[in-house]
C-alpha cells in the first residue's frame, strides 16, 4: 500500500522514540544541573521575526513554510517555526526581559522546506541559550553543557570547531565590496562556500595572505591563534579585538583541558551570529552547534542584552547512539489469564496493578503471544488453592503462588 | 467522447495578449490551428497536420499550473507566470525549453513618487512595513525576502494593481511596457524583475517519457540561442523619466466601484441616488479615480474580487461588490471585519457545482458515492472561488478531491482537464453549450454594497458612511 504520509515527514517509531527520549533526558538533566530552566514557544510564529537582516539567510527563507492565517486578511504572515532561536528570544523579549540573567533551554522541531527527499522537512533540535552577562564566561559554559551531553550520550570521535562571526565579518570588510556584492558573498559563506572569499576580486595581497592563512590552517590551541595575531600586525582593529575574544575562549578552554580545533568555516546558516561560534562534528555530520549574537535582543526591539546558544541536532545524533544495553536485558512482567472469563480478567487488572504498585513494568496478555521478551509471566488459572503460576524465563523455572502478596514478594526477590 | 489521455500530444495555448503572435508563430512553424484567432469560440483544437495533436486555449495564468499537474505536455505561456508558478515550486514538474521570439513589456517594481521611497537600499534598510500590491503574490513575496526587507504584506489582486500606490500600497509589482510607460501612470519604476516574453513550456514527465519530438521539431526554428529578450536592452533610470505627479490628497471616505460588467448598472445606480461623478462611464476605465462632487470622497475603480479585503484593510469604508466575492472572502478569513449592508438588484448570478452531462450522477450526494466507490478519485474540481468551493467540498464530505484555481471560463476544463466546476452561472446557457449540467445550486448572489465595520462604528466616519449608504440605498430601482 502506498504511504499516506506527507513528503519530508517522518514518523517516529517505538525504537526510535527510545533513541529520541535518551537523549531529550540527558539533555534536559545536564541543563537543569547547569542552572537552565525550559520553556517551549508556539509553532506559529510571525514570519517578520524572521525577515528583518541579521536573522535568517535568503535561502533558508526561501524555504520557510509561510501562510495567511484565518484571520490574516491584513496580509501578515505567520510561519512554522524555521529556527528555535528566534522564539526564544521573542520569548525572552516579551515575558524575561526584566530578568539580568536568563538561562533558558528547549527541546523543539522546526520545519524547513527539502526538495530532494533526502532531508526530513521537520527536524528536532535541542537548544540552550544564554541572555545576559559578559563575553567569555558564558560563551565557554555554552559550549562545555553542549559538550557534556554529547559525552553522556556516549557518541564518540566527536570534533568540537572553534570560529568567530566578526573575524568573516572584517575580512569581508577587507575586501571593500559594495554592499550588495558584500551581502551576497556573506550569503554564499553561510551556505558553506568558503571559496567565495579567496574569489573575490579586489583583495590585495595583504588580504590574500590573511583569507590563505585562515582558510586552510587549522589550529589546536590559543597558542595558534597568538600566531596569528602575530602574523597579521597590520590587520584591522576589528580583525584584532575578534582575535582577542576568540583568544580568550581558547585560553579558557585550554585550561578546562577542552579540545577543540580552530576552524574559520565553522560557521552555518545563521545570520545572526556576531561572536564566538561553534560546531560539533561527528560520523562526518554536523550534530549541532552555537555561538554568540549579541545584536539579535536588539534588533527584535528588546534592550541591549548579549547573549550566545547553541543547538543540538536530534536527528544525525539518533543515528550515532548506541543502545544495546538497554536492549539485552529481559525486563517486564506478563500478566496472563488461562481462560479469559470476566472473573479472571478482572484478577488479571488486580494482579497487574498490584505489581506496578511495586514498581514493576506489568503487561497483560490478550492474545497468545510470544513469552520470551518477559522477565517474568504470571498464569491466571483461578484454581485454588494456587490460582496462580509464575515461570521465571530467565532460569527457566516454575512455581505455584497462592496470593498476590506472594507473586510480588518472589519478583521482588529476583 | 474522445480519450484525450492515451497517445495524444496535448498543447496548452494561451488566450489575450500573446493569442496573435502566438497563431502568427504556429502558422510559421506549419503548426496552425484553424480556430485559433481573436474570434473564436472553440476551446478544443485539432491540428490539420498531426492526427495525434490537440490543443485547448486557455488563460495564460491557468496554463504553468496545467501543465504541473499534467494536463498538458506542452505550452506557450508568458515568462511573468511561469516564474510566479516556478518561484514557489522550484521542484516542481514545469519545465522552461526556450524562449521564443515575441513578447512585450517587463515586470517591474514600482513605487509612487508620494510614497517617499527613492532606491531599493531604502526598502533593506528600513524600518518599515512596505504594503506591497500585485497580481504575482509570489514573485513579491521573494523579491522582498531577496531584498531582506524587514517588514512587508502583500496584496494579491486580480487586476489595476498600478491603482493601488500611494494610498493603499506603498510598492506596486506589475507588468508595464517601459519604464516609461511606468511614469507616464505617475508611478516610479524602481527595478526590472523580469521581461515578458512567450516561452515554450513542457511537462517534466511528457518531457522525460513521452515521444514529443515531431512538435519540438516545428519550433526548432525558433530555439536560436539569442531568442531571450534582453533585460538590458532598454535603460531607464528613474532620473531620466518624467514622472506624471498625480495629486493625491486623503480622504474621509473612501468608496470602491467596480470594473468590468458591472459599470454599466453601477453607473445607473449612481446616476439614481443623485452621485454626479468625474471619470467613471458605462464601458471603459476612463479614470482609476473618479471624483465626486462631494469633497471628502474619494472614489477609487477596482476589480470588484479585489474589494472584500480592501475594505477588511480599512484601504475603503464602502464598496460595491458581489456577494459571491464577498462569501469568497469570509470563507477565507471568517472574522474579517466585512459587512454586507444591502444588496443592489442587479449582477445576480447563481454560483453552481456543474458534472460533464455524461456523468452519471444527478446530485451532489450520488457524486459522493461515485467518488467514495474510487471512480473519479481523486475528483478534480476546477474554480474560480477556491475558498467556496473547499469549503464546499469539505461540507459535502467529497473526499479524496483536487482543486484546480482558475482564472474564468472553467467550463473549458471539463471533461479533460476536471471532473466538477464551481462557477457562476448568469442564464445556463454556457453550461448547456458544453454538455454540462448543474447538480447543485450553492447560492444566489448579485451586486452588494460592502462595507467596514470598523467605519461604520467611528465616531469620526459613521455619520458620512450612514448618510452615503443611505444615498445608494434610495438609488435602488
């Protein structure tokens, strides 16, 4: 039979949504131990939020999906939310702002149109961001709870890239465009072609020298970035202060004994990134990544407020966990009646709930099914003086119960 | 009834504008069709030259989507609604093959020389939210993302979308010659979007499986690589125009009358209720803005399916509609601050659901069965009033169905190319003549008069709006 779902959208499956749940409770248990709180903002959302500069790249707004709402008739449009960090900020703008410091986090999906049947056109994606305090301390906390719950989730050969939003920015400046020519490299960039900038026309040597030097040097320290700095004594005074901020990140992170590599290109999508940015690789995909946008409080007309944030990718980090311990162990109980009169149904339900009241998982069994996925099976014979058989399936022994009290006691035991 | 389905070659071929130049281009190419000039009557066409090639006219905005959804393998369509159809589904199943030799005028983005905007870097950078007026809602909607304006609303209209800047709009994307042209409608011309040029168009699947080979022969003459019209090839800058300064001055009423077959007993209306106006006759649009002698109206003249969501903008307070636009509206937008005050006695047209008459069904409940029993799943409906007509379809549980949006005389698409129309109906005759019949009779609808609730509850506007209601409703014959 032909599938009735929608194109680009995926169901989630029992075994799947285990791989989803895990790492929603990692994440959810490492913010909250970070000091987070979580919120959740709607799924529709007006679409200006979205347009205004600084926010999200032409491409990805060209593949939001926008409508007229029953009562658009004004023309305003509402969207279905392409990007969790911009309703958090909204959130943020029009509910916290009173608050100095505002640590917030979200489990979500965001839609985004995917014409090659590829990609899901509804992803999930857990984020954290900071609003409020100064530069450094927060941009490292960030990027550490990101790490800590790639680590608990046990994903291994994960590579942590470090870059800086205002270095792209002034090497662009370098390069004396006009400003059409310059948005449209700066688009290019965001979509990943790095080449842009080596093509661009007008660079002088000087520049030339810089662009090489970033674009294909990968460096693992704070000592690098020095190295750089040193290298470059002529470079702008925009180039340098986002050298020192970048440096004092690495420092930071040297010190917390965090590896990482210094990668000007890791930086995707995302306009409004002015700081400090970062991304998590792993299996050769993006799993997730952040950084800092200082402008974006501001430009949705909230107060001056800085603030960073990062966002794991749900769906590549499904693919990576590793469940099988979960997996080998026999677990749950079958509630099994041998006939099924109403008087033994109804001792079913009673023996079922008497051993969840215990803590126990407890299943009733309608219909023959197979035995072997259960820890335990209890028969419901109603014969007295034992109305009860409990099979031990892991070591394959049987015994006769008389009482309720009985079953949950020998379960209990093990 | 013939199948058109199997083993024929079908070409979409376009009404209005390019329907001369396009008969001249066939006739070249020795791919004539008798029937196809100004005068016809016919819809269905038949080459003299190839038995297996059929061809229907249609209106040029129908033809993309006909041909996306795979009614037709091939057509000649004008590049403005090929790019409104290909800028919001890119992966669609339409397929550009080339530009052909003829086409006139561009689309352009257009300002008013009051609406204080002078280069587009004012549209990125400013804080504003730009209304933006058009009949290509799509081509608007990415040039303003392109452009990363901030905030914009977009109008879609069916017509006179140049009547609508200053006061209503403050951008305008709209078809027009030249720059020049541009100016001499007292609007700046701001930025070429495209030129308007006819193009050959496929089917991607006929494209990729179908033996076409025999017509794309016939047009090879006319693929040569400098077929595409040039945007360069005129410049001109808005320094260089001179500009027609209509005066424009807001005022405390605003009335919208209607285009087309309406004028005419609209006209007579007015004429009754004592409204002496400026610019406003029996037949053509002499003025978008005729005056009234009564010096805080202003009178603006409208596509009457454009008016509903004019007057729910506050753009009018009053406006002379149908209600089928009406209904039209408020299916789309139910709590849209539009009310009917009373209708005018003319205009009266019933709103039908029509079946080919071969179709065996006599009511709207027995075609439910016949859908549910998986003959003609999914139903394809074909309409004018979208919003109607799912309305409709949903109220009558017909499920599964497609709708087709159409631009008028939807009674062409059947058999072929639909299942059921939604459309209005004056006398009947029209259905008769193309075998069809009606099973259901939504509504009756005729001109009303239209108006804001908000107006009629404003200290300021209520007593002008009262009295002028009041004025129309004593024209009443």
């Amino acid at each position: 039979m032909k599938s009735q779902k929608c194109k680009g959208m995926r169901d989630l499956l029992p075994e799947e949504m285990l791989r989803f749940r895990r790492i929603e409770d990692v994440f959810r248990t490492s913010c909250s131990n970070w000091g987070y709180q979580e919120v959740r903002t709607p799924t529709l959302e007006f679409l200006h939020l979205f347009t205004a500069t600084g926010t999200l790249t032409p491409s990805m707004l060209s593949k939001v999906y926008s409508f007229l709402d029953w009562d658009g008739w004004s023309g305003e449009r509402v969207v279905l939310r392409p990007d969790g960090t911009i309703p958090v900020t909204r959130l943020y703008i029009d509910n916290l702002t009173g608050q100095e410091l505002a640590r917030l986090f979200y489990v979500t999906n965001i839609f985004a149109f995917e014409g090659t049947g590829k990609e899901n056109r509804e992803r999930w994606q857990c984020g954290a961001e900071f609003f409020g305090g100064a530069k450094v301390a927060p941009d490292v906390e960030i990027i550490l709870l990101a790490e800590e719950v790639i680590r608990k989730l046990g994903i291994s050969n994960v590579r942590l890239q470090l870059s800086h939003a205002g270095l792209v920015r002034a090497l662009l400046k370098k390069l004396k465009l006009s400003p059409t020519e310059e948005a449209k490299i700066a688009n290019r960039i965001l979509e990943g072609d790095w080449q842009a900038l080596t093509k661009a026309k007008a660079a002088s040597p000087e520049v030339q020298r810089i662009m090489a030097t970033l674009l294909s040097l990968k460096g693992k320290s704070s000592s690098f970035l020095h190295n750089v700095k040193a290298s470059f004594p002529k470079a702008s005074r925009d180039f340098k202060s986002s050298l020192d901020d970048l440096i004092n990140v690495a420092t930071l992170l040297d010190s917390l004994g965090c590896n990482y590599k210094i990668d000007i290109s890791a930086i995707h999508g995302f306009e409004y990134y002015t700081g400090v940015c970062f991304q998590f690789l792993a299996a050769g995909r993006n799993i997730g990544g952040g950084g800092r946008y200082d402008n974006l409080v501001p430009l949705m007309n909230g107060k001056d407020v800085p603030a960073c944030g990062f966002a794991l990718y749900v769906d590549p980090m499904m693919k990576l966990l590793s469940l099988e311990k979960e997996k080998e162990v026999k677990s749950g109980i079958l509630v099994k009646g041998k006939e099924l009169t109403p008087e033994i149904a109804e001792t079913c339900f009673t023996v079922a709930e008497s051993l969840r009241s215990a803590e126990h998982t407890a299943e009733l069994a309608f219909t023959d099914r197979e035995e072997s996925d259960y820890r335990w099976v209890i028969l419901v014979s109603g014969k007295q003086p034992s109305p009860f058989v409990i099979t031990d399936c892991v070591r394959g022994r049987q015994r006769d119960a008389a009482s309720m009290a009985e079953i949950v006691k020998v379960v209990n035991e093990g | 009834m013939m199948d058109y389905r199997n083993g024929y070659i079908k070409l979409a071929l376009p009404k209005g504008r390019f329907l001369s130049p396009t008969a001249s281009l066939l006739a070249e190419i020795n791919l004539g069709f008798q029937d196809y000039s100004d005068k016809t009557k016919q819809y269905r066409l038949r080459s003299a030259r190839f038995p297996n090639l059929f061809a229907k006219i249609l209106q040029e905005k129908d033809i993309p989507i006909q041909l996306a959804v795979g009614n037709y393998d091939l057509g000649i369509c004008g590049l403005d609604w090929i790019e409104e159809f290909l800028v919001k589904y890119p992966a669609g199943a339409l397929v550009k093959i080339a530009s052909l030799n003829y086409g006139e005028g561009f689309i352009h983005v257009v300002t008013s020389t009051q609406a204080d905007i002078t280069s587009l870097d004012e549209l990125s950078n400013g804080r504003n939210d730009y209304r933006i007026v058009t009949e290509y809602p799509n081509l608007a909607e990415a040039f303003a993302l392109d452009l990363r304006m901030k905030r914009f609303r977009i109008f879609p209209v069916w017509g006179a979308a140049e009547a609508y800047p200053p006061e209503n709009a403050d951008l305008a994307v709209l078809w027009g010659k030249s720059g020049l042209d541009i100016a001499g409608q007292g609007l700046i011309p701001l930025r070429r979007l495209l030129p308007v040029n006819a193009f050959l168009i496929a089917n991607r699947e006929s494209l990729e499986s179908k033996d076409l080979s025999q017509i794309l022969d016939c047009f090879s003459s006319q693929l040569t690589d400098d077929a595409q019209t040039s945007m360069e090839n005129e410049s001109d800058t808005s320094e260089a125009l001179k500009i027609s300064d209509t005066l424009w001055r807001a005022k405390e009423i605003n009335l919208a009358l209607p285009d087309g077959h309406q004028q005419p007993p609209t006209l007579q209306l007015l004429k009754r209720a004592g409204l002496e106006l400026q610019g406003y006759s029996e037949n053509e649009v002499v003025s978008r803005r005729p005056s009234a002698d009564l010096d805080w109206l202003g009178i603006k003249v409208i596509r009457p399916q454009d008016m509903p969501l004019q007057v729910a903008n506050g753009n009018f307070d009053l406006a002379i509609t149908g209600e089928d636009w009406l209904r039209e509206h408020l299916c789309r937008f139910p709590s849209s601050p539009v009310k009917k005050l009373f209708v005018l006695g003319f205009g009266a047209v019933e709103v039908v659901a029509a079946v080919s008459q071969e179709m065996p069904v006599a009511d709207i409940h027995e075609l439910r069965a016949l859908v549910q029993s998986n003959k003609f799943a999914p139903l394809k409906v074909a309409s004018e009033y979208i919003n109607i007509a799912d309305r409709y379809l949903h109220d009558n549980r017909i499920n599964p169905c497609k709708l087709i949006p159409t631009w008028g005389a939807s009674e062409a698409f059947i058999p072929e190319d639909a299942d059921m129309l939604i459309d209005n109906v004056q006398t009947g005759k029209t259905l008769e003549q193309h075998k069809l019949k009606i099973i259901d009779v939504l509504f009756q609808s005729s001109a009303c008069l239209i108006a804001n609730k908000n107006s009629l509850a404003s200290p300021d506007k209520k007593e002008k709006t009262g009295f002028l209601a009041q004025k129309l409703r004593a024209g009443l014959s």
